[in-house]
C-alpha cells in the first residue's frame, strides 16, 4: 500500500498547505500586506501546541487554540511598529522577524530543544483509530480546510473584506473615508496569523516530529510561490495554488530515483524553478491562474 | 575585549555592509521599490570571483573587479529583460518587490547548483595579525578597508563629477520630470543597476573572503544590509554609510557587553555575567530595525 | 464651524504654508483659489489630517482636530477628495459606494462572521441607497465597472458620490472641476448642490476656475505664496487689485 499511503500523505499536504496559503493570501491578496516571513507563524502554531501537549501535558485541542492564538498575537505585535509604514517596510521586518522565530527555536534548549527539535508529538485519537489513521486525520484535515474557506469567505465578502481591498488598491482614499486603516492592519495580521498557526499546528500533531529545519525561509517562498501562482484575492486561487506547487515540489523528489543528481542539487533545481515561476507568472500572468472574481450585487433593491 | 577591538571589528563589518548597502538604497531611492535580491546577486558575484580566482588562478584582486563587472552586466540585462518592461507597464511597486524575491530565490539556488551547498574558502596566505592599539587586525582586513575606502571615495566622485552621477541626482531630486525625459533616464538606470550590483560584489566578497562563501550567503545578510539602509534613511547612499558603520557599531558592542550589572539592579541578584549568546548575533540588526521603524522610520539622516 | 488659525508648514527649505488663518461657517459654500503651488492642496492636506502642521491650530465644530489622524477627522463629519481622484483599481463602482457608508456593522471581522442578519440588512440599507445616488449622479450604468477603468471625470463623480453615501457634515473638495468636460462640470456642480440642500452642510473647494468659483460660492479666499491674500464675495475677489496681480493677471 506505499502508493495509497503516499495519495493520503500528499492530499494531507495539501490540506495544510491550503491552510498556509490561504492565511498569507488574506494579508497580501487582499490587503496588500506583504508578508516575507509567513513561516513563523507557521512555526509559532506549530512548536506552541507540540511544546503544551509535549511537555505541559495539555489537551490537543488546547494546544492547537494556543498555537492559533500564539501566532495571532505575534501577528498584532509585528503589525504595531509597521502599520503607518509602506509595504516594503512589511516585507523586511517579517522577513527578519521569520529569521529571529527561527533563532529562537535553535537556540533556546531548554524549551524548544534546539536543532533536536520536539519529538513524539502526540496525535489526536490516536488510541482510537489505528489501521487507517492517516485517512482519518486527511479528513481531519479536508474539514478544517472547509471551515476555514468558509469563514474567510465570509469575511472578504464582508465590509470588511471591502475594506481590505480598498487599503490594498487605494489606502489614503479608505483614510479619507474614515477608515482606521492601521487597526485594519492589525487586525488582518491577526487573522492570518491564526490561520497560519492553525495549518502549524495541525501540521506538528500529523508529523508527530518538528524541528527548526522545519520552518526555513524556503517555507515561505513555497506558500508565495502558491498564492502567485493559484491567484491572490481568491481563496480558491490559494487553494490551486498549494495542489500545484506542492505536487511539483513532491514529484520532484522522484526525479532523483531516475536521474543522478544529488538531493541537494535537486532541491536547488526545484527552487529554480519555483523562482522563475513567480517571475514568469508575475510578468505574463500577474492575476495568477485563477483571477480575482469581481464582486457585484445582481438587482435585489 | 578591548575597545579599539571593537572599534576594529566594527569598522571592517560596517566597511562591508556599506558596500551593499548603497546599492540597495540607490535602487529604492531611483526606482522606488526594495530590491530582494540585491544580496543575492552579492554572493553570486562573489562565487563568481572565487572561480576566477582559486579554479583559474587569476589574481584576487582582478577576479573581484571581473565578478563586479559580470554581475553588474547581468544588473543591466535584467532590467532591461524585465524592470523595463514593467515600467513601462506602470506595474506597481509591489509587484516590482515580489519578482525580486523570486528571482532572488532563483539566482541564490543557481548558485547552489553550480557551486553546491559546501562552504567554501577564499585561499588566503596565513599571516602573523598585526596589532595597533591592543587590537589584533589581520593583513587582509586591513586590505579590506583600504578598498573599501578607496570604493567609496570614487563612488562619491562618480555622484559628484560624471555625467552619470548628476543625471542620477537630477532624477532622485524630481522624478516627474525624469520620466518626461524617459531616454535619458532608462540609460542612467541601468547604470544605476551596474553601479549598485558592482559594489554589491565588492561588499559581498569582503565578507566571503573574511568569513565564508556559501549560496545562503546573500540571504544571510539581506537583513543587515536593509537595516543599514533604514537606519541611514532609504534612499541617502550617504546615509547607508552611515547606518552600516552605525550597524557595525552596534552589533559588535551588543555582542561584547555584559547585561549581568544591568540585571542584578546594582548588585541586589547575582546573575553573574549575562551576555547575548553569539547564536542571536543576526537577531541584533531585527531589533535594531524595528526600533528605528518605531522611533523614526525616515532614519538618522532622514526628515521627519 | 472650521476655524483655522495661524497654520504653518514647511517642506525642507520651502514654507508652503505660511500663517494661515481662516472661518467657514455652516450651510454654505466656499472657495480657495491660488496659483500653483499657492500652498491650497497643502493646506487641504493639513485640514485632512494627511499632513502634520508646524505650527498653529485648526477646529471644527469648537473641538481641536489639528493632532487626529485622517480617520477620526472623518468620524467628526469633515471630509475630504483629492485633486487626482483615487480609483481603487479592483474594486466596481458599486463596491466604492458601499465602502463609503458610514458605520457598518460588518466592518468588524467579528461581526461580520457572527452577526450575520444585521450585516444582512445594513448591506441591504446601503445598497438600496447606493443605486439611488449613482442613479441620480448618472453613473448606474457603470455600477459593475471597476473603478480604475472610468474616466477622470467619472472619477471624479464617483469621489463625489461617495462623499454623498459619507454624509458628513463638511466637505473639501479638491478641484473637483479639474479637467474634466463640460457636461460632466455641470453634473459634478448640479450634484454638489443637491447636496447641500438635502443635507444642509458646508462645501470648501480649492478650484483653478474662477467662473465655477463665482458660480457656486458666497465667499472666496485667495492664497498666494502661502498667505491669505484676501477673502470676500467673489465680485470683491474679481476686483481685488492684489488678487489681480497675483493670479487672475496672469491668466
């Protein structure tokens, strides 16, 4: 069954993946945020709920909350010196603030274990359910990634999405309409930072292992590279972004079976690609595959 | 350690950063948009030069100055492959920021496939350091300011007496009119593109040479540089001088006080000596970065 | 109802505003005029909140609003357009009406997941009210266009239609007028208007045309170099010997 193993492994993935993306598509699709270090609030969802489970002895479910909430009020806290600055001051300062989330992780022993990482991670139900565990937890997985479309979806249909739009195409004319534009950034910072640090967290509990190489920049330039090329301002378009990216990132391993090439090489060459994709895409194809859908109201008044 | 070490060590990492630095600021401050690949195309052209120069044999000195030229060649090429194009598109400056991250991403993994993820040494004859003051300086650091003086002087000369360097000037005082005149202006900017990758090659091999040579290199140091950049005023090359020797300064005099008296609050907890452990070392120019971006975003240099 | 006083602002060595000080009552409409780079699109901005002043002090309905961001200036009922119109590219005409209403409960991501029903109806509210203005403001058949799409004067409209869907209590409008064709002028004009008489409020424009300046305002200030070179009806303004000089001679 190693096939069908791996279909259920590559689908989880996805999942998580969609999750990953859809977070970062809200602050940059939407409201324009670009965020260059989206991998720590996967990280911070990820190592709060492993560490509260592993070492507290909390609930799973407690710890995937404070793994969401974690990474939402690290989102706040990064949004607070920047949000009256431009995007290119976002794009550095998460950027470096993904890097120090990672130095954290490497050097604070006594919590994170440091490059060991955290092992044993417990999974949820996992006396319950034994010969078809990893389907189970995929459809963990699918539900989630269904609540969560859901509700983003309410959301950037809401005012609030409008909001977001209007910060994104226009920020002065949303202030000059008495919108309180860097609380709206705060506060999609927030957002997506829970989002992410909910794909973090389901993602520790379904690797049962996590360490800092987990979460390297290269995390980050993947979920970018699925929101370039899926398409920004369309949950869906994330969605497609993370199937094809993470497909093309998976498949690549078996490459190797095939081709001599060392694993290093491999995975040099695949970045390549996703690099020049993200150009290509962004020169010839800058809505990405699926485009953002205009909004309209069909004659209800 | 000594005082005048910390001044040495500070001067030759902020002699460094200035070199990148000033390209960035000059693309930001003509351009508008942050250039995520700058220090990609640092370590590119610093692999470069390690192959002219240990794989060929051709002199060090001569290998800098050839990988400067080529990277710089390659700075004009793209834009006008690419930044060109999307000028004349309007394209916005987000966008313009997010291709310079793929292509970063791009150019930092060609590198890795080229030279492979193994460290590499610059060959450097081994030499008794020299001592002034109380501070140990080896020869090649002290190769490394004279050029990096040497570098900055001419590039103030380039600003000041060329054609180039006031045309340039011209179009960061008054950018309206600079696109009204758009011919000129394309030709300045792409030697505002050789300029700034060359010098990124010189700071980029100054590192590999005094540390190592690695393709995550340019990553590594994408934030100092920025940082020094913001802490100078964006914009200013003058002011990325000084925000890198400002930078320098202060990661090097963070990394060496001890907090210990600062947190025994005068001797009433003995915490015994406290210092910042050297893994957080890259942490340093975060922090600095968003204490300027709180206290004055605009820079040391920069109006309010 | 605005009272400015004494507003200073340099840029570098350039004092572009310089010892401002001005009234504008309730229900009516005034005008600034000045040649370019007179200090009036500064003073807007300082006004607006999008500038921080030197020196001086501005109130409005006699509370001090000089230190507010530009948001809670709006919250106080005084708001603002811009001499180029901004369109936001991805959004329909439709959708820039609806963001301009004021208060909704869906604006609160919160809200808008857990208070659905009265999201519902305020969107329904808005909506009805949104039609209607781009009905009378002659821009319904553009209502699913994008907004980055219309023309300058289109623009322009819809800045004024938003105002309409903001309901605030004073309006500065900066030269809504501006190159755009006559028929559009005339709407943009017949709007304003509309308006003031349905509402009550105040308009302040900066304009460049004097005829849609003495058209439409009881009184007019004139800005040369930073300064109040004069203030008064606009048949006084028309035969200013200083405001001759300055500006009006030189057209």
């Amino acid at each position: 069954m190693p096939i069908a193993n791996f279909t259920i492994y590559l689908f989880t993935m996805f999942g998580i993946y969609a999750l990953f993306a859809m977070s970062l598509n809200l602050q940059v699709g939407y409201a324009g945020l670009v965020n260059f270090g989206q991998v720590a609030f996967f990280a911070l969802g990820a190592y709060t709920s492993a560490l509260l489970v592993v070492k507290a002895g909390l609930p799973i479910a407690v710890g995937i909350i404070a793994g969401m909430l974690a990474s939402g009020f690290f989102g706040c806290l990064l949004a607070w010196p920047t949000k009256s600055l431009k995007s290119d001051y976002w794009a550095i300062t998460t950027l470096a603030a993904g890097e120090v989330i990672r130095l954290f992780a490497l050097n604070e022993k006594w919590l994170t274990e440091g490059p060991f990482g955290v092992m044993n991670i417990p999974q949820p139900l996992e006396g319950l359910i034994d010969k078809y565990y990893n389907i189970f937890y995929f459809i963990f997985v699918l539900i989630v990634v269904a609540v969560v479309y859901m509700l983003l979806s309410m959301l950037t249909d809401s005012p609030f999405g409008r909001n977001l739009k209007a910060i994104r195409d226009a920020e002065d004319l949303s202030k000059s309409l008495g919108k309180n534009t860097q609380k709206i950034k705060v506060q999609v910072m927030a957002i997506g930072g829970l989002v992410a640090g909910l794909a973090g967290a389901i993602f520790a509990h379904y690797m049962v292992y996590i360490s800092p190489e987990n979460f390297r920049p290269l995390e980050t330039f993947l979920i970018w590279g699925m929101i370039i090329v899926g398409g920004r301002a369309n949950n869906r378009g994330a969605i497609l972004g993370a199937v094809v990216i993470q497909t093309f990132y998976v498949s690549t391993r078996f490459v190797g079976n095939y081709v001599p090439i060392g694993s290093d090489l491999m995975s040099a060459a695949r970045m390549i690609v996703i690099g020049l994709l993200m150009v290509s895409f962004l020169i010839f194809r800058p809505e990405g595959l699926l485009r953002e859908r205009k909004k309209t109201y069909p004659d209800e008044v | 350690m000594e005082i005048s070490q910390i001044i040495v060590n500070s001067l030759i990492r902020g002699a460094e950063l200035s070199l990148l630095a000033i390209g960035l600021t000059m693309v930001y401050d003509i351009l508008g948009f942050a250039n995520f690949a700058h220090t990609e195309f640092a370590a590119f052209g610093a692999f470069l030069g390690f192959t002219f120069n240990s794989l060929l044999g051709i002199n060090l000195l001569l290998s800098v100055v050839l990988a400067a030229l080529l990277t710089g060649l390659i700075g004009i090429l793209l834009d006008l492959s690419i930044f060109e194009k999307l000028r004349a598109r309007n394209a916005k400056t987000l966008t313009m920021m997010i291709i310079t991250m793929g292509m970063g991403i791009a150019i930092r993994n060609i590198s890795r496939l080229i030279w492979t993820s193994s460290t590499k040494n610059f060959p450097m004859p081994l030499l008794q350091p020299l001592k002034i003051l109380g501070a140990r300086i080896t020869r090649v650091q002290l190769g490394i300011l004279f050029i990096a003086a040497i570098s900055m002087v001419a590039f103030h000369l380039l600003l000041h007496h060329t054609k180039f360097g006031k045309a340039l000037r011209a179009i960061s005082d008054n950018k309206e009119l600079a696109r009204a005149s758009a011919i000129d202006s394309a030709k300045m900017v792409q030697w505002m593109w050789f300029v700034a990758y060359s010098y990124a090659v010189i700071g980029g091999t100054m590192l590999a040479i005094e540390h190592l040579l690695y393709p995550r290199l340019g990553f590594d140091i994408i934030i100092p540089v920025f940082c020094a950049a913001i802490l100078g005023g964006i914009g200013n090359p003058y002011g990325a001088v000084l925000g890198a020797l400002t930078l320098g300064f202060a990661e090097n005099v963070i990394i060496s006080l001890d907090f210990g008296p600062l947190f025994s609050l005068g001797g009433l907890f003995d915490v015994g000596s406290l210092q910042l452990s050297t893994g957080y070392k890259p942490a340093i120019s975060f922090m600095i970065l968003i204490l300027v971006l709180l206290i004055k975003p605009t820079g040391i240099l920069g109006e309010n | 109802m605005l009272k400015i006083e004494n507003i200073e602002k340099s840029f570098g060595q350039l004092k572009a505003v310089n010892g401002v000080s001005l009234e504008i009552e309730k229900d009516d409409i005034f005008g600034l005029i000045g040649p370019n780079g007179s200090g009036k699109s500064t003073l807007f901005n300082i006004i607006s909140g999008f500038y921080r002043k030197d020196k001086g002090e501005i109130y409005f309905d006699g509370e001090r609003i000089d230190d507010l961001l530009p948001n809670q200036i709006v919250e106080r009922g005084l708001c603002r357009t811009f001499q180029v119109s901004r369109a936001p590219e991805r959004m329909t005409v439709l959708e820039n009406m609806l963001l301009a209403a004021k208060n909704q409960v869906g604006e609160n991501p919160l809200n808008a997941l857990l208070k659905r029903p009265m999201v519902e109806r305020s969107r329904k509210k808005n909506l009805k009210k949104a039609k209607e203005l781009l009905s009378e403001l002659d821009l319904f058949h553009l209502k699913d266009e994008y907004s980055g799409n219309l023309s300058g004067g289109q623009k322009k409209l819809l800045a004024l239609g938003r105002i309409f869907m903001l309901e605030p209590k004073m309006v500065l409008l900066d030269e809504p007028t501006a190159g755009v064709n006559p028929t559009l002028t005339n709407n943009i004009l017949k709007g304003m208007q509309n308006l003031r008489e349905k509402t009550e409020n105040s308009f302040f424009i900066v304009e460049h045309d004097m005829g849609v300046i003495s058209d439409v305002c009881r009184k007019v200030f004139v800005l040369n170099s930073g300064e109040i070179l004069a203030e008064g009806s606009p048949e006084e303004i028309q035969q200013n010997d200083k405001v001759l000089d300055a500006y009006l001679g030189r057209n």
